[in-house]
C-alpha cells in the first residue's frame, strides 16, 4: 500500500493568464505548521477555536497524514484535513489560494483525501460548508458531494 507521502500532479493549465505546471501534494509534516496556519488566515472561510499552533500540533502529531498540503512553485496553495476515526472519513479546511483558484488544486487535494479514505476502509465522505460560503458549495457540488439535509451539526466548546 502506497501512503500520501508525496504526488506530483503533472498539468498544463492555463488561467487568467496564469500557467501551473505540476502541483505537488504531500503530507505536511510538524515544519509546515506556521505556514499552514498563516495560509488559512487568506485562503479559509471562518476561524475555529482549533486554528491555533498547539491545534493543528497535535492533529499532526496524532495522524501524520491527515493534514494534505498543495503546493506549486514551493509555495503553499491548497490544504485539506482528511480526518479518520476508524468508523468516518470527514473533510475539513479545504482551502485554496484565492488567486490559484479553479486550476484543479481542490480536485487534487480532495482525490488524495479520498484515496486516503478508502485505504483506511472508510465508506463515505463528509464535509464541514459554511452556510453562506456559495463558492465552496459549487466546489463540493462538482467534487461529487451532496448536501445533507436531514442532519445539523450541534456543537458545544469544551474550553474557556
């Protein structure tokens, strides 16, 4: 079994006048941690009370696969969290930089979550959407994903 440890994505893509040639997707490893977090601060919808160093410490700590990163040119471009607990695969902070979007980076980071899943013997995907974010509700929607509308997430903090 091959592990998410690196994929290049070879492709020609052009945009807005801008050209990507390979993506790399990887694993992100405990160096990665302030970039990843200074990358959410443009490229994520909303915050979380987990989007702090010790947080995402101790996801990668706890699963060292988890937390997928994009990059083009050595910079960071996408992020998603491929979380799973042994019985459900959820996706969280699929983020892409907002000048590096619609060049197939969600595609790729959301292929290897997937990939990822299915290794473990996950079943089915879920994906935490902000309501009010339409651009992302296009993404998952073209991605495969379909709202759920019978279930709410209920939440209750647990700290301070």
């Amino acid at each position: 079994m091959v592990r998410i440890v690196e994929c290049r994505v070879a492709r020609e893509h052009t945009c807005c006048d801008h050209r990507m040639t390979e993506l790399r997707v990887r694993a992100a490893t405990p160096e990665d941690l302030d970039t990843v977090l200074a990358f959410w601060k443009v490229a994520a919808e909303g915050t979380s009370i987990s989007d702090d160093r010790d947080g995402v410490e101790r996801l990668v700590a706890r699963d060292p696969e988890a937390l997928i990163l994009a990059e083009s040119g050595g910079e960071l471009v996408g992020t998603v969290i491929a979380g799973f607990d042994g019985w459900r695969c959820h996706l969280y902070r699929l983020a892409v930089r907002p000048d590096h979007r619609r060049r197939g980076i969600a595609s790729a980071l959301l292929t290897a979550a997937e990939e990822r899943f299915v290794r473990l013997g996950g079943r089915r995907a879920d994906a935490m959407v902000l309501e009010n974010n339409r651009t992302a509700h296009h993404a998952w929607g073209s991605a495969g994903y379909a709202r759920e509308e019978r279930w709410r997430r209920w939440v209750k903090p647990l700290t301070g």
